[in-house]
C-alpha cells in the first residue's frame, strides 16, 4: 500500500492507495469512511477491507475527508460541500494512480451518504451502501442520544436527566458546526439518493445500487423500497452497534460483511 497526500496544494488530503495484486479489472474501488467518532470505531476494519479487495484483484482508495483523519483543515470548519469535494478529489486521484476507465463506490454509515451524493455528480458503476445513515436527522438524533448517555454514566445520573444538546456543536466527540449540522439533517437517502427519480441529477443513476446491513432495520427497508428493483438488500449479522454507549470507544470487527463485501463485488464487478 502507498500512503499520499493529494488534491490543492495548499489543501492536501491523505490516503492511502492500494494496488491491485494480481488478476485484472477495468473498475477501480473508492472508500468512503465514516464520520465522527465512528471514523475511529471503523478505521480498522476499512483498512482490512481495502487490503482484501486489493488482494481480490482491484485497485482501491481510502481517505480522510477534510478536516478529518490526517487530511488538512479544522473540524470547526468542516462543511458538507468540503466533504463533497474531497470525494470528488479521491474519485479523480484513484482513476488517475489506477488507469481504470469506470469507478465504484463503498460508502459506509456516514461514507454512504457521501458516496451516494457523488453518484448524484459523477458516472459511478456500482454503488455499495454499508450500514449506511438513511436519515440525516435521525442520525443527529442517535449521536446526541449517544453523547447525553454518556454525560449521564459519568454524573451517575439518569439518562433522562442528562441535558439535551440540539445547539451544541460538541456531539459525541466530534465537532458538528451549525451549517454541517443543517446540512446533514437535510441528507435522506429515501428521499434524495441517485436513485431518485424526482431529485435533479447530472447522471445516470449507478448501474447497480447494492445495500448490506448487519441488522434487518425499518429504515434500511425503507430504503430498498425506494431503491431500483435491480437492486440487492442483504442482511449479514455481524458486528454493527455504532451508536451504543458502552463500546462508546472500542473498535468494531465485523468479520462476515467485509467476507460477503468482497464476494458480491467478484459476482458484479468485471
């Protein structure tokens, strides 16, 4: 693997390419990592997944957004458009390092969400969505659950006691500023995803949208329902609690979803 930074020179983004070893492919795979507190709970097993999909024969990109990870910039600035634009940056960087002439997408939680949006801007072949956020507000909703619960178990207090926190920008760890929070609470994959026939949208939708979870949840089923009838919704039970307050900072080792991840993708992609 080949740790880089790239993007505007005084904006430099870090990632970490890896090549493909063996086999070949025309399509090149882009890693878009949670966000917040669960960037770290995931960061170890997208580094597994990225290296079992480089030794499956693909070319593969994983990276820290801006104001995120390693990348430059400070959290209180972050925006989702910058968020936007370091997808757009990673997607040309992986097609120029590779040579591939067509890009697919794994977006996980937050990482689906941004994944998607780019689909929205780009051609993309496929699009993977992992555990993805269905709701931007409901998502909100969980991480401030989340940081209240833990202000609780700290005070030794009742969860319901703990205070609520809609206009802090602290939220579970992380830095959420007003405008990112705006922004996220508008994001509904039901609603405005690259499937969506009613959104204004510069491309073609992805040749195949694909949607695994580690619980079968309403809100994923909702989702399938508003994704193409060509689409798959598979449900791999496995390591997926990112919002629960006792493993508020452990890592989470999914074993089975990046197993069947690199499976589907060697049944879709050429």
């Amino acid at each position: 693997m080949t740790p880089l930074f790239f993007g505007h020179p005084e904006e430099q983004l870090y990632g970490v390419y890896h090549p493909p070893l063996g086999g070949t492919t025309s399509a090149a795979l882009l890693l878009c990592y949670p966000v917040g507190h669960e960037y770290m709970r995931a960061h170890e097993c997208v580094c597994r997944l990225a290296t079992a999909l480089a030794k499956a024969g693909w070319p593969v990109l994983r990276f820290d957004y801006w104001g995120t990870g390693d990348s430059v910039g400070a959290d209180m600035d972050v925006t989702l458009a910058r968020w936007d634009e370091s997808v757009c940056l990673a997607a040309a960087e992986l097609k120029d390092m590779s040579g591939a002439s067509r890009l697919s997408l794994v977006g996980l939680r937050f990482g689906a969400v941004l994944a998607a949006r780019y689909a929205t801007t780009a051609p993309v072949q496929d699009l993977l969505l992992w555990d993805p956020v269905v709701s931007g507000e409901a998502y909100l909703d969980e991480l401030r659950a989340l940081h209240n619960g833990r202000l609780a178990e700290r005070r030794g207090t009742p969860v319901t006691a703990a205070p609520a926190t809609p206009a802090s920008s602290d939220i579970a760890g992380s830095q959420y500023p007003p405008l990112l929070r705006e922004a996220i609470g508008s994001c509904d994959l039901r609603r405005n995803g690259p499937w969506c026939s009613d959104a204004a949208h510069a491309v073609r939708p992805p040749e195949r949208s694909m949607l695994i979870a580690s619980a079968d949840l309403p809100a994923y089923r909702d989702l399938q329902a508003a994704l193409p009838a060509t689409s798959r919704y598979d449900v791999c039970l496995d390591d997926g609690q990112w919002n629960e307050a006792a493993r508020w900072g452990d890592p989470l080792r999914p074993r089975a979803i990046p197993a069947r991840i690199v499976d589907l993708l060697k049944r879709e992609l050429p």
